[in-house]
C-alpha cells in the first residue's frame, strides 16, 4: 500500500513505518536517516562509497536501527515509499531515475527538514541563496537576528544540518543558506521571506544547462510569505521574483548599492537605508548602519549587508539591531582574508571563489595582482572573466587538473601576462605555487588565491587550500 506523504508535515506526524531510503550518507544523509528513525520510519541507507569515514557513521546508524548498504547504489530504493537524495547527488543519477521511473517519489534535504519541524509554532526560515556571497550574507543575517533578541541559528548549507535546527525547540527564527544543488525534489518549503543574491555560471557540472540551474535558484522565492528579496543591479534576480509563485501579500524587496527607490534598501552618503520597511517610505528613507560597520566595507559585503538587512527588516528586527550586528559580525574565513605581507606584497586567501564571478569579484578589489587559480573548473568557460581582470593582473600561477582551460583563456584575452604553470598535483605544491607568485609580484601587489575552480582534485575541501595558502604565504617571512 502507497503511503500518504502528503500527512507528514511536522515530527509529530505518523511516520511509522514509513519505508524511506536515504541516499548518501555524508552530513545531510546522515541527519536525515537519524531524524527519521527518530520519529519511528523503517529506514534503508546507501551510499557507493566503503571507507572508514563511512562505515563509522553506517555503524551509528545501524546501532539506531537503520539498515545500510555501503559501496551500493543501484536499484536500492525498489521497495521505498520515498527516496530521500543528499545534495551532492546530481538530478540524473541513476538511483533518482530509477525512482522516479517507478514513481517512487523523491525529497531533498530541504524536503525532509520542512516535513520535520515542531508541529506548534515552527521557526520560521529566512532563506539565502545566489551564486556568491550565501554564507557572509546568511550569517550576516544570524548575527542581526541575536542583536535583536532573536533565539537565531544559521544552518543548511552553513552552519549544522538544518534536519537538526527545525528539532531544536528553542530556536525562534533559523537563517538558511541554500544552494542550488539541495533546492530540486522540494516542494512543501514555504519561507518566511527569501533572497537570491545574484547569479553567475556555477555548478554546470551538476545541472545540464545554466537555465536549469537558474532554475532551481529561483525556486527559493516558491510560496515565500512576506518578502521575495531581489538584487536590483542584477536584474536575473528580479524577473526570479517577477516569475515567482509566492504566497498572496508577499512583498517584493530589492536592494542596490546605489541610492534606493521606494520598496528598496540601499546606500547614501555611506549610509546603508531602508525604503522598505517604514510606514513614510515614499518620502523618508530610515538609517541602518554606516559602510563603515560593514566588514572590509567592499562592494560585494555591503551588498550581501544589504540583503541580510532586508531579510532581518521582514522578519521586524529593529534598525539598531541591524547596525549592532553588523558590527559584531566576523566573517567566516577564507573570504578575501589578508593573511600576510611580506616586502611590500599582501598576501590574500579567497579560496572560497570557487566559480568565475566570485573569482571577479575578489580581482576587481585590487589594481595590481598575481592571481593564483585553477583547480576543478566544473564546466565553466574562462573568457569572459580573463577578458575582464586583464588590465590587473601582474602575473598568474596556475595549479589543479584543469589549469590549461585558463591558459587558454589568458593566451587569448591577456597574453602579456606572465604565467608560471606548476604541475605537481599532490596538497604540498601549494609551497611551490605561492614561492612562485612572490616570484612575480612587486612591491605594492597583491597575490591572490581566487582560483575560480573547487579543490578537491588536490585539497580536502577550500578550506584546506585556504589554509595551505596562508600557511605558505608566512612562511616567505620567516
């Protein structure tokens, strides 16, 4: 007999029995299984990979009363009433097909965490997604919430699980970092208000196409209730908001780095305002907090400050609380952090610009730069963004499995600029590229780790490369 999902919609729903199979089992399968074994559901976990980290986790699991089935994949969810995919599962894998084939429905993360929040009183989500700039913004956003008095946590894509936040019965509001890789196979999600920050090429190695991916970033405006927030100097983001299927009365909000127009926030005379969410907004604009409150007060943080203000304002936080968070907010690393200088150079880690526009963004804040990138270029093309920083870049160090997809690119767009390719592909090279960039750089410059590519053909995870950078970049000093 086929479950009726459509009654599950908090924890104290009646999931016993329920016949679920989780795929994946890295954090957010791991959360899901432990969440649905917690409120009585017969669960199944498989994942293709076998090693100590996972037969770890299997055995926790095991203990609570899953089955699992490591190093299995296929035809594993014959028998389910639901397929539940962690987010690094793309749209067209196979376990998904084979579901949907057989009509066995299909939840995300995002799915599961709605499904399983406090049946009184539920937090409500305040949502963040874009290509760039999720993470700052949404913790951003963590940090008014507390100023104001809020029992706030980020979490999703940031922070912990957010299956774990909606159990926690002492939070008011959760701040929510989506990306679009855990937005397909939802449909129950009704946020509070949402943002989409802006949108560049990324994850084209996930999804089949750059509409596909808009796609499912615009998805996080789907029945939001009170604010669809909007970039207004990215006009991707407003049609997201035009085409959106929200919630009747919910408003939308843009925000600019320019000076703001009715139902906007914005920036004048270094003030960040609200034209928003004030009862004389045709006429006054209302203070929210200096440029200056802002970390490191470039172009991209005060428009994430922005968006976080919108969301905080939507939800009735005050405007000293958005001020008093601001200033106490430290960013997370590996966002365009200085590490060091050494004979007049600065040394910066970006190793979080993982795609072409976060790698532009962070080149653009600087005259003169030894760029070091490269990486796994997941899909994108280069031209564009070598055609833009050219003027700046001083020289380049190339690393990773595809650094010879950006040669190409510098060869085309700036072939006077000096380039030093190291071929080694073990974690260790990072010594030899940053020794290879002071190389290059003059007094003045800054070498920057932007590499515009994921780390995982070389490194643990960005904050690995990050790390090593920094760790590279002191040692020149001593």
């Amino acid at each position: 007999m086929t479950r009726d999902l459509a009654a599950l919609t908090s924890s104290t729903s009646d999931w016993a029995g329920l016949r679920a199979t989780v795929a994946g089992i890295g954090i957010a399968g791991f959360a899901a299984a432990d969440a649905l074994l917690s409120v009585g559901a017969d669960v199944t976990v498989i994942d293709s990979g076998d090693d100590e980290r996972r037969r770890e986790k299997a055995t926790i699991l095991e203990v609570l009363g899953a089955e699992v089935r490591l190093g299995c994949r296929d035809s594993a969810a014959d028998d389910a009433d639901v397929l539940v995919v962690s987010p690094g599962i793309k749209p067209r894998d196979p376990v998904i097909v084979s579901a949907l084939d057989r009509s066995i429905p299909v939840w995300g993360e995002l799915e599961v965490a709605w499904r399983m929040r406090r049946a009184e009183s539920p937090a409500p989500w305040l949502c963040v997604t874009g290509t760039n700039g999720k993470t700052t913004t949404t913790l951003m956003l963590d940090a008014i919430l507390r100023a104001d008095g809020r029992a706030s946590a980020a979490a999703g894509n940031v922070g912990f699980s957010l299956i774990d936040a909606v159990r926690d019965p002492s939070l008011q509001v959760i701040a929510t970092e989506v990306s679009a890789t855990q937005m397909p196979f939802v449909g129950s999600m009704s946020p509070e208000s949402a943002a989409c920050l802006n949108l560049a090429p990324d994850h084209l190695d996930f999804f089949s196409s750059m509409q596909e991916y808009a796609s499912n970033k615009a998805l996080v405006y789907r029945q939001a209730r009170v604010a669809a927030v909007y970039n207004a100097d990215d006009p991707v983001t407003e049609q997201m908001v035009r085409d959106a299927d929200v919630v009747e009365g919910c408003r939308a909000i843009g925000f600019t780095l320019g000076v703001p127009g009715v139902a906007m926030l914005g920036v004048v005379d270094g003030v960040l305002v609200d034209r928003a969410f004030i009862d004389d907004r045709r006429t006054h604009a209302q203070e929210l907090a200096s440029v200056d409150d802002v970390p490191s007060k470039s172009p991209a943080n005060i428009a994430n400050a922005l968006a976080a203000a919108a969301l905080a304002r939507s939800f009735g936080v005050t405007p000293s609380a958005v001020c008093t968070g601001l200033q106490g907010f430290t960013p997370a690393p590996h966002r365009v952090t200085r590490v060091g200088e050494v004979d007049g150079v600065v040394y910066v880690d970006d190793s979080k610009a993982t795609n072409t526009h976060a790698a532009q963004v962070s080149l653009r804040a600087f005259d003169s730069v030894v760029w070091i990138a490269g990486g796994q270029a997941k899909g994108q093309s280069f031209d564009d963004l070598v055609r833009e920083v050219a003027p700046r870049l001083r020289g380049v160090v190339l690393l990773g499995v595809d650094r010879g997809v950006i040669r190409e690119a510098l060869e085309r767009h700036a072939p006077d600029a000096a380039i030093v390719d190291i071929a080694r592909t073990d974690p260790e090279a990072m010594d030899d590229v940053v020794r290879a960039a002071a190389g290059l750089a003059r007094p003045g410059d800054a070498v920057l780790l932007a590499p515009g590519c994921a780390s995982w053909d070389m490194f643990r995870d960005y904050g690995d490369r990050g790390d090593r950078f920094a760790s590279a970049a002191r040692g020149l000093g001593a």
